[in-house]
C-alpha cells in the first residue's frame, strides 16, 4: 500500500475488532508516520469553537463573539502538521491528499447531529486556479447541499493573509442559491469548513443560512 | 516590453499571457491512453485528476503544480552574456602538479566536447581542477552549470565560484530559496532545479554523480539530458564511481581522469575498525561502548573536534543523551530533517561546536579542517561502501592537519566495511606511485 502523503510503501496495521466485524476494510490512505503528523482534538475543548484547550469553558476568542453564537467542533488542531498539510493540499493544490482525511471526517460526521450538510463555497476564481473545493474533497458519498454561494466580485485578498481585525469586519461574502429556501426550511444545517480561524466565514454563512430558513446551524471544521 | 529572459533555455508557466511568446505547449499531454507531465517527464496515476477535470502531476509539484490546463512557454538559449574585461578566472590558489595534469586532461577534454568522468579520491581538490576548463567554457561565451543532488554541495559551492569567476553572472538555485531567478552564465543548482530548463547549457558539470539521489532516480537522469544543448556536453565529478559508471570506465566509454592522491600529497586516512559487541543493546540502558566513550574524552581533553556518524535519525536523541551522561557534551545533532541544520553546520564550520553528532548527510560535500571520525554501527545497511570511504574521506583534508583518524565501531563485519578498507587501500597503493606518503 502507498501513502498517499509522503508515497512511501507501508504495511497497514489491521486490528482485531475491524477484522471480526466482517466489514469489508477500510484502506487506510495514511502510513504511521503520516498519520501521526496530525493531532485529532479529544478531551476538553471550548464549547463554542471547538479548540482544545485545559478546560471545557469558553475560551477567550469566543468570549468576545458572544453576541453570535454558533456551536463549532472541530476535528484535528491547527498545528505544525495540519498547516503542512493544508500547504500541500489547499495551496499547492495536491488534490490526491483529499483521500487522507475522508475517513476522519466520515466518522466525525456521524457523530453530529443534522439534516442538511452545507459546505463552504469557493469563488469561481479560486475553482478556476485550484480546481476543486477544498471542503468537497473530503466528502466520500455523504450527500451536502451547496445551498450558498460566493457573491461575484467578492474574491479579494485571501483570508490567510488579512490581521486578524481585518477579518472580522469583512462584508458578507454569501449568498443563497435560488432554491436554497427549498432546501433549508425547517431543517438542521451543519457547517462544513476546513480551518476555524476566527469564526468570522462561519458566522456570515450561518446568517445566510438562518436568511434561507433553517431552524439551527451548527458548523464543523477540519481543524482549529 | 516585457523582460523575458526567465524563459531563455527554460520552460515554464506562465503567469500571464505573454504576447511575445508562441503558443506554449499544454503542460500534462495526452500520449496514447495515459498522461504524461512534460516538466519532469513522469507518467500520472489514473487518479492524478482535479474535480474540475484537468490532470495535474504530482510528482514535480513542489515547483508549482501543472496541469491539463497550464502552458509552458520557452525561448530557446541565446547565450547573451557579455564577458568581463579582465580575467575570467580570478581564483589566487595553485594548483599542484598532480591537480595540474588533471587539469589540462579535462581541460582537452571539454575543448574536445567529450563527455568525461574526474574520477578524483576525497580531498584531491576536485572543484579547482575543473576551474581552467570552467574559464574556457565561459570565455567561449557559453552557458554553464555546476549541479549537484546535494543541496549541500551547492550551498558550499556556490560562494566558492563566485570568487573563482568575479565578473561571470551566477546565480544559485535550490528548492527552499527565496531569492529570484536571474540569467546568468553560470548557474549553480540542486538537480531538480534543472527540471526548468531545456536545452540552455553548453557544458554541465555534475558534481557527487553517485550521491543519492541521482543514482536511483531515472527522472533526475533524463533532468540533466534535458537541460544540456544538443550540442552541449558534460563532465562527473566522483570520488566513489558507483557500479554502473565503474563499468562504463572499463569499457572506454567516458573519457577519465583518475586523480588517486589529496592535493596535499598525502595519503587518505585508513578505516580502523573496531568491535562493539550489542552497542544497541547497551543504548537502550543509556550507556555506550567504554571504548567509543574512552576515545571520545580522550578526543575533548586535546581538544580535538569530531564527527560521529550514526545509521538512523531515531539513533539520535539516545545517542546524545548517553554521550551527555558520560560528561562528552556541547555537541549538537543533526539530520536531514533537521530545520537547524544549516545553521549548526555552520557552527562546526566555524569552530563554535567540539562536535556532531549525524547521519550520513554529512557524509560528503562538508569540509571542516583537522577533524576526527567516528562511525558507530558501520556495519548497518545504511552506510554503503560509497558512503564509508566518503564519511573516512572527512578526515585529514587539510595541508596543515593531514593526518586524520577514521575509527568505526561494529558488531561484525560486513562486505560494505571491507569493501571500503579494499577501497581505500587500492587508492592509495595507486597514490603511492604517484609519489603520495604518510603524514607523520
Ligand atoms: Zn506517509
Ligand atoms: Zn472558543
Ligand atoms: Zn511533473
């Protein structure tokens, strides 16, 4: 088997439990040492964001947004690993990398409780450049609605290279698909996005969201 | 106008439209029923593909990824260079006559257009014996380049030939860099930078041909093919010729030069061997030989400096933590992956350390004056005969320190460790005869 990050050849380590539940296998797309390259959040973390931190308070960044609230989980910590990661993946644009996450996102998926997934557009340049949705390529069959869409003339600097303060003022990026009233009346929508930097994407896509209808709006992120 | 001398003998992206170039080439093409990266000439897997359709290569992506979708545009080598007006070669240094023979054979050589091997011993001052050659070839106004799979190799190199050659264009070119690509005449560069070029050098110089990992990487080899002129040709510079090119010699089919002694005129430091018996079964109670220990303080009471080589990265903390218990400390380690090791290199360099502790990364390329060797477990896999007489070839490179101790500990012998002790003793029974002899 080959890894899908560093390509090197590995014997995947097969567990008794999976080999008896007579499941056919997942094949894992990540050797050991790639798979230790990134940490998974378990334990205590904020309530609101999802960071890992020492305690299961609110942290000191959500503190400040309380005035909008949205519950975040997130599923592995943005450190050095994951940002070599989203290096290699997002800005480098290695495609192949989206099978290293699927099956972390598939199980943190079903452990969120929805109706509707909606992921994180991009604009139409960024698709024209990249090529793909960075957030849809970790998605392995689940079904998501693309119920939002980047306004045009929107896509300026990226987020990554704003302060933080100028992040926070940014204008509403989003809109709703015509049909998106269809879609989201009534229903539980789940966020999906890949890094939760300051909440402020999130936030303007829940607004959006809660526009279109829907009766809660939660997100989850890849990393925090 | 735009400036576009980026593209001379080079094929690349471009960011955007350039009036003044032809239609470029699509980056990954179609051939029969696969598809093929005509950067680094890799095929694709049947899944290197985006969700919009286009085919990208993830082999060369670490340049830029291209795609179904990207051009790459060229504009084949002019050699606009303008020579300096005074001498080409500003290099103060004397060559010896054994350098100078060697010399004036790849000098004939280059003026010949012959593909040739300088197949030269560690410490024989191998980059000054291609200086002569280098100056002809520049003065003829050709485009050269100086590579070498080593990034270390280049980095050391590279202010080296700008002092030899003061008034030629340079640039130096690696991977992490940050600086911007500027033409020049002579361009100094890891081989996977040649994967930007096509057909803009008359004469390259291949600098570690066995290094790793150009022996093993077909995509490397036809790199260098490349990035040569039709017209051009090239010259290796080895001291431990692998395999391949050892039967290439036998067969006549590359013009060599054979250089067996040091440019000091001494001979090269034997491989003394020694026994540890279970030295990893020790490491895991924190402890070391006695004997490695014993040597090792012995080593700091005359202030002598050393390099301890080690097999495998992971060796590395518990190395330096038993070392540390046997009160040899100061030191530092360093491996490939090392974010530090440029600077703790320098540091050695600069006499700030009494030692390091590495992997075979430092087995070439590296020069530091009047140093003591040391191989723990040079029977492991990972040091080959090459690597052994290259790690060994560390020690007693200068004029003024010419005797060097080589000792490397084992549990039992292997054919790689007496293969190296063949080796060195053949190269120096053919340096003997060349009048080369013993330090005192
Ligand atoms: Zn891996
Ligand atoms: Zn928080
Ligand atoms: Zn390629």
């Amino acid at each position: 088997m080959i890894c899908v990050w560093c390509q090197q050849q590995f014997q995947p380590i097969i567990d008794l439990k999976a080999l008896l539940t007579w499941r056919p296998l997942p094949a894992p797309a990540l050797c050991a040492t790639c798979t230790t390259r990134l940490t998974p959040i378990t334990g205590p973390s904020c309530p609101t964001c999802g960071r890992r931190q020492a305690t299961t308070s609110i942290c000191y960044d959500c503190e400040r947004w309380q005035a909008e609230p949205l519950k975040n989980h997130a599923v592995f910590q943005y450190d050095a690993g994951m940002k070599a990661y989203m290096q290699q993946y997002k800005f480098q644009g290695d495609y192949a990398l989206r099978l290293a996450l699927q099956a972390p996102l598939r199980q943190a998926l079903r452990r969120q409780a929805y109706d509707v997934l909606v992921p994180i557009p991009i604009d139409q340049q960024t698709w024209l450049t990249r090529g793909f949705n960075q957030v849809t390529g970790w998605l392995s069959g689940q079904p998501f609605q693309q119920a939002l869409t980047v306004k045009h003339a929107h896509k300026e600097q990226p987020q990554s290279a704003k302060t933080r303060e100028q992040r926070l003022v940014t204008p509403q990026p989003f809109a709703l698909v015509p049909q998106a009233a269809d879609l989201l009346r009534g229903q539980r929508v789940l966020l999906l996005d890949d890094v939760y930097t300051t909440g402020r994407t999130l936030r303007h896509a829940a607004q959006q969201i809660y526009f279109g209808g829907a009766k809660a709006v939660t997100s989850l992120t890849l990393a925090r | 106008m735009n400036d576009l001398s980026e593209f001379f003998g080079r094929r690349l992206p471009a960011a955007q439209a350039v009036p003044e170039l032809e239609d470029g080439q699509i980056a990954v093409q179609r051939i029969g029923q696969r598809y093929q990266c005509q950067r680094c000439q890799q095929w694709l897997a049947a899944t290197d593909r985006l969700a919009n359709g286009a085919w990208y290569c993830r082999q060369c992506l670490q340049m830029g990824r291209l795609t179904s979708q990207t051009k790459l545009y060229t504009i084949s080598e002019p050699n606009r260079f303008s020579l300096p007006p005074g001498k080409i070669l500003t290099w103060q240094g004397q060559l010896s006559a054994e350098q100078q023979r060697a010399a004036t054979l790849v000098k004939t050589a280059v003026q010949q257009g012959h593909n040739q091997l300088l197949w030269a011993v560690t410490g024989a001052g191998k980059t000054e014996i291609v200086y002569p050659a280098m100056a002809w070839a520049l003065a003829q106004r050709w485009r050269v380049a100086w590579v070498s799979p080593r990034v270390d190799v280049c980095l050391e190199l590279a202010p080296r030939l700008q002092q030899a050659f003061r008034g030629v264009s340079q640039c130096l070119l690696y991977g992490d860099q940050s600086t911007p690509y500027t033409y020049s005449q002579l361009t100094t560069c890891t081989i996977h930078q040649l994967l930007r070029f096509e057909h803009a050098f008359d004469w390259l110089v291949v600098d570690e041909v066995d290094a790793f990992p150009l022996a093993t990487s077909p995509m490397l080899q036809r790199a260098i093919s490349r990035a040569e002129k039709k017209t051009g040709c090239h010259l290796f510079l080895t001291a431990t010729p692998g395999e391949q090119l050892q039967r290439q010699i036998r067969r006549g089919q590359l013009t060599t030069t054979y250089l067996p002694l040091r440019y000091h005129g001494f001979l090269l430091p034997r491989i003394d061997l020694r026994l540890a018996w279970r030295w990893r079964m020790q490491l895991t109670k924190q402890r070391l030989p006695a004997k490695l220990i014993r040597q090792l303080r012995d080593y700091g009471c005359t202030q002598q400096r050393f390099l301890l080589f080690v097999p495998h990265v992971r060796d590395l903390p518990e190395i330096m933590q038993a070392l540390n218990q046997a009160g040899i400390q100061g030191g530092a380690s360093v491996h490939a992956g090392d974010p530090e090791r440029a600077a703790k290199v320098q540091a050695m360099r600069d006499q700030q350390l009494p030692f390091l502790v590495t992997t075979t990364i430092l087995e070439r390329g590296v020069t530091f004056p009047n140093i003591a060797v040391v191989i723990l477990g040079g029977d492991d896999p990972v040091f080959s005969t090459a690597a052994l007489v290259q790690i060994a070839g560390r020690a007693g490179r200068s004029a003024r320190y010419p005797r060097g101790e080589v000792t490397c500990y084992v549990q039992s012998q292997t054919q790689a460790v007496r293969r190296a002790q063949r080796m060195i003793d053949r190269l120096n029974r053919q340096g003997k005869q060349q009048g080369g002899r013993w330090p005192q």
